[in-house]
C-alpha cells in the first residue's frame, strides 16, 4: 500500500473547515458515501466495543424536523448526508457478549476460548468504577468516530460540518431512539461547501505547534 505524502496529506487538512453554506444541488456520489460509511464501521473503540450506532439522514423531510431542533442551522437541511452519531445507553453484559460472538465468529474461533478478555470487559465496563459512568464513556468513544469520519472525508474532499448546535433530548424523540436503547450525542453534515460560502477562505486560527506540542 501506498501511503499519503505528508504534503497531501495536510494540504487536505488545511482545505478543510466547518463548512457554513453547503450546496443542496451537490450530493455525495454513492461510492465515495460508501466508503464514508466504511469508515464509521472501521473507527477504532476502547476494548472494540462499538457502542454505537450512525444514523445516515438523506430524506429532506426528516431533515426539516431536525433543523428547528438544531439551532435552525442550514446545514441540516442543505448538506447531502447528514450523521447522527449516537450511543448505546447502559452498557449490559449481553452487549459484551453481543461483541465476544462477533469476534469468535469473524477470527474462527470459539468464545470460551477469549472468555477472559470478555471478563475484562465486563469488570470494567459493566461492574467496574467506569460503569458508574458508563454513557460519558460511551459519548468519548463517538467523539473518535466524529472525528475519523471528518478526517476521511476531508482525505475525499468532501466538506462536513460537526453539529453540537442540537437538542439532544429532541432529537432522541423524533428518532425514536428511547425505545431502541439509544441516544444522541453530536452530528455531522456532510456534502459539498456553497461558492459563496464565506468561511471558505478564512485562514485557519491555530496556536502555535511549539504552544500546543511538548515532546517529553
């Protein structure tokens, strides 16, 4: 394989912003959305856990119900695809076990014999002190995914635009996730930056490397 140029790979960085005005005449071609979802599915979780699920909005008129919930940002209306990224609520055993069986079944071998790394899980995640916070651990976990989904995008010149501008708690009801046993945390709008689009060509506000890195 290949592997990005430095060069590429920051001019890509650079290119990209929170995108303000997209175009609604411009939508995401199906392969290169394909590959967007790929990396959802591929986003590294503590443990391999995945305790998530995206929710890919396409239809106009469910987008029309999440604007006044979001701010009244256009982003929600006029992006090509927008993701709402939620968590599973209240971690169970059977999750765990849901994930053990994954992994037997896909690296063909028996779940008895990676019974102890399901009980690392389970005392920790389940029973352990992080179980007392269990949906803030499930909330950083989406966070990496927000961010692995922004990054590949920019890689396809794609423009997003993170979302925290929602009510979450509304969102929830008109996804009818509650029942479902899940929950917002944050969103994404993902399509193509509107020429006219101001923030465009703003330079990019950022401390100094030398204030923001220490090598130790």
């Amino acid at each position: 394989m290949t592997p990005t140029t430095t060069t590429d790979l920051l001019e890509h960085l650079n290119w990209r912003y929170a995108t303000k005005k997209f175009d609604p005449a411009q939508v995401i071609s199906p392969e290169i959305w394909s590959a967007l979802e790929d990396s959802l599915v591929l986003t590294p979780s503590s443990y391999g856990l995945q305790p998530w699920k995206f929710l890919v909005i396409t239809s106009s008129e469910l987008k029309a119900q999440l604007r006044p919930i979001s701010w009244n940002q256009a982003q929600v209306t006029d992006c090509s695809h927008y993701v709402v990224f939620t968590i599973r609520k209240n971690l169970a055993t059977e999750d765990v076990d849901r994930f053990i069986s994954r992994t037997a079944e896909v690296r063909n071998v028996s779940a008895e014999s990676i019974a102890g790394y399901r009980n690392v899980i389970v005392s920790d995640i389940i029973y352990g002190a992080r179980s007392l916070h269990v949906n803030e651990w499930a909330t950083r976990q989406a966070y990496i995914a927000l961010g692995n989904f922004m990054t590949c995008a920019a890689l396809l010149n794609v423009d997003t635009c993170p979302m925290e501008g929602i009510d979450p708690a509304k969102y929830d009801s008109v996804l009818g996730l509650p029942q479902k046993g899940f929950a917002t945390v944050v969103a994404c709008a993902a399509g193509y930056r509107a020429n006219d689009d101001k923030y465009a060509e703003l330079a990019k506000v950022r401390f100094l490397k030398s204030e923001m890195i220490e090598t130790l």
